[in-house]
C-alpha cells in the first residue's frame, strides 16, 4: 500500500515463535571477544584460508583497545630509548596505517620502556576496515548463552543478540574474550585471583589542555599522595597521557574493582565514573595551568585488567618473568615491567634492564582440558604477577596470531599435539626477529 506521496505506508503482522536458533553459521575458526587479541586471531585465520566468525558481547569491534579508550600500545617494543620491536603481524600494519598521520600516532622513548600512543577512533576503524577486507563474519552485540562441548572438543556456540538468537558451529575456538568466559561456559577449569581483586580503571578523555604547561607524572603522582584525602581519591598515584598536538590527554588515575557478577559489575562501573569526576577536578584545580579550562570529551567502557583466565597445560609464573625463560614453545615476547594493581591506592611496578626479554609459551594458552581451543590474550594461564606482565597489547597481538597458527596446524586434531618445530617456524617473527622501526617513528 502507498500513500498519496508514492510512500509505502504498509505493515505486516509478526510474532516471535519458540523454535531453535534464528541463524545458524558455520566456521573453521570461530574467535570469542573482538578486542586486539581476537582481532589478530581473526585476522591471521582469515589469511591463513580460514573461514573466520567473530563474536564480542559489545555492539562494535575493538574491544578495550578501542571501546575502553586505553589509548597506549605498551610490550610492543623492546626496552631503552633505542628498542626493537616484539611483534609483526597486524602491529605492521597498524603502525603503517595510522604513522601516515601525524596526529593518530606518537612514539614516546623512553627512559626505559617505549610506549605508542594512538587515536582510538582511528584504531577502530582500521579494525573494521580489516574485519571486512579479510572476509571475517562479524557478530556484534552477542551475549554467550550455551557451550556445546562433546568430551574434549567445544561443538558450537549458542549466542544471544538483540536481533535474534544464532549458534556458531566450528572446528577450533579462539577465546580472547578476557574473562575466558568460552572456557568458563565449556565448564573447563579456569582460575581467579585468590587475594583480593586486581583493579581495573575508567579511562576518560579530556580535552581543551594547555600543552605547554604539562605536569610531570611525579608532579602528579606527589600532589595524589598529599592531596587525594580533600579530593576523595581512591588511587594515589596515576597518569594523564597528553597526546601532542591535540589538546587532550587519556587519563589513567583510577582504581576501579571488576567482579564477575553482574549486578556488583554495574554498580562498579558507576563508581568508576565518579572516581575519574573527582580526579578531573583534582586536575582543574591543582594543575591550573595545564588542566584549568579541561573537561571530559568521553568516558571509556571500564577497563579490566585481569579477573578470570584459563587454567593450561603450563603456568606462566613471576621467576619465569624475571628469568626471561625462553621456552621451546615460546609464541610472544616482551620486555613490559611487572604492573599488578592489587591495591586500590597504587599498584607494583618493577621494571627491567635494557636488554631483558620474557616469553610467553603455547602450554599457556591451550586449556589442560580442552583439544579445539586456544586462548589469548589477558585469560592465558599464568600467576598474577605474570599475568600482569604479558596482558599488555603488544605480546597479546602475538598470542592472538599464535592462537590462530596453532588451530590451522591442528586442523580437526588436538592442539597439545601439533608439530611445536613447524609452530615455531610460523611464529619466530614474534620469538626471534629484531625488527626495526625508526624511520616510521613520530614525535
């Protein structure tokens, strides 16, 4: 039916009916949390020939790389002022995508550890630009219902969406989902913190900053000490990363607990917001000069750093760390210091020298009970102390590739038995390579 205007004006009747899933997707890879390890998962299966889904509860890709704002790549390069890189793969090709502008990336040297500061707008894109590119289906705003397990083999998935329900059916799983909550829903063994919680924070971006009048992080760190009682601080020291050139800075200065339940969940990432109110205007007002006219652009989604991962076939632990153990399986490496917020006033921060590098083995991310899953990135099984080390997102772009590498060479086999030899050879770009890359580098 049209109207006068030659405008359809006509419905239909609808109903939703009780029977199984609206949509059913079959994959040879199927990668649980779009964040940057479940990106370089997806990725790296797709160009491996793959037929790829992706799966995050959140209604965009990017997980906390982009959604929660963190706005720093921190383990991708190798200490000192002069460092190496640690990871190839996708971090080529963001560094190449968003170092062509100036004002998307920004390299700082040093002292000791190189972090990369980036445009989270700019990140998102280039991820969804290479979801669509590679030809991976994407499956956004997907809330995890059921695992199918059959013995030691994950079957298939039951998603719920706004849209409808969808089950995914896939030979080997990918969970980058940070709580390993594919792991977890399997009802395979998983770990979490014995002692307390390890703190996430709220990001927020601020903007109007007055760059040439930046506090030191000491200047801050100290002002948070003596002041943070008149403030109602919670954490006591932290950091206001100023992106040079724009006027705004990702600031980093609150502790925020991230329990698995939902209900504390939400009510936690309430009081995350107010805890980042109150550090703005301990800002405002202690660092006139610089942080005066400043006001909050945008408040991230709230950042987790470690809460709930897998239990595998090895432990990565804390002596593994400070010796820099280089295992025969090694898939990732590092050099980023040991950074455990296990209390809500501060956190540790113990760092190394310039030529220390620490590896991340595949026993740690292949669940003890598991032969068709591999996980990456802040779920892989190691002590708190390890973990906080490793989660960063330069050694959790290399975990992810590794994820992918080690399903195509088990193929619809058990990855605790793929030939290690030929795994290596498609990792040493991560293990073994001293790539660098000083004429890209800005600032």
């Amino acid at each position: 039916m049209t109207g006068a205007n030659g405008v359809s004006v006509g419905t239909h009747i609808v109903r939703r009916t009780t029977q199984g899933p609206l949509r059913r997707v079959e994959a040879d890879i199927c990668v649980v949390g779009a964040g940057i390890a479940g990106v370089s998962a997806a990725i790296e299966a797709a160009r491996l020939g793959r037929k790829v889904v992706l799966v995050d509860s959140l209604p965009a890709l990017g997980g906390q790389a982009v959604n929660s704002i963190i706005g720093t790549f921190c383990g991708l390069f190798s200490n000192g002022t002069h460092g190496y890189q640690f990871t190839r793969g996708i971090a080529d090709d963001i560094l190449d995508t968003l170092g062509k502008n100036s004002d998307q990336l920004h390299y700082r040297n040093g002292p000791l550890t190189t972090v990369v500061y980036y445009d989270e707008i700019a990140l998102g894109r280039w991820i969804d630009r290479a979801v669509q590119e590679e030809g991976i289906t994407p499956i956004v705003g997907a809330v995890l219902r059921e695992v199918r397990v059959d013995g030691r083999r994950i079957q298939s998935l039951g998603l719920a969406t706004r849209y409808g329900d969808v089950e995914v059916a896939a030979t080997g799983f990918v969970d980058a989902s940070g709580d390993a909550a594919l792991v977890w829903q399997a009802g395979f063994a998983c770990r979490e913190p014995a002692n307390g919680p390890v703190f996430g924070t709220q990001m927020v971006i601020l903007e109007n900053i007055d760059e040439a009048k930046q506090p030191s992080r000491e200047e801050i760190g100290g002002r948070m000490k003596q002041k943070g009682d008149a403030y109602g601080l919670v954490r006591r020291e932290g950091l206001a990363f100023i992106i040079p050139g724009r006027g705004v800075a990702a600031m980093n200065m609150t502790h925020v607990e991230t329990p698995l339940d939902p209900i504390d969940a939400s009510a936690r990432g309430l009081d995350g917001k107010d805890q980042a109110d109150r550090a703005v205007a301990f800002l405002r007002a202690e660092f006139p000069d610089c942080f005066g006219k400043a006001r909050i652009r945008a408040y991230g989604f709230p950042g987790i750093r470690q809460t709930r991962w897998i239990v595998g076939r090895q432990q990565l632990t804390v002596d593994d760390v400070r010796a820099g153990t280089k295992f025969p399986d090694a898939v990732a490496r590092t050099a980023w210091p040991i950074e455990l917020h296990d209390h809500g006033t501060g956190h540790v921060w113990q760092t190394f020298d310039e030529d220390h590098v620490h590896y991340v083995p595949l026993g740690s991310l292949v669940p003890a009970e598991a032969d068709n899953v591999v996980a990456a990135g802040r779920c892989i099984d190691a002590d708190n102390a390890a973990l906080s080390s490793v989660r960063v997102m330069g050694p959790c772009i290399a975990m992810g590739a590794a994820a992918a590498k080690a399903l195509d060479l088990a193929g619809t086999g058990s990855v605790h038995q793929i030939d290690i030899a030929a795994l290596a050879m498609r990792v040493r770009d991560n293990v073994e390579t001293r790539h660098m890359r000083w004429p890209s580098r800005a600032g």
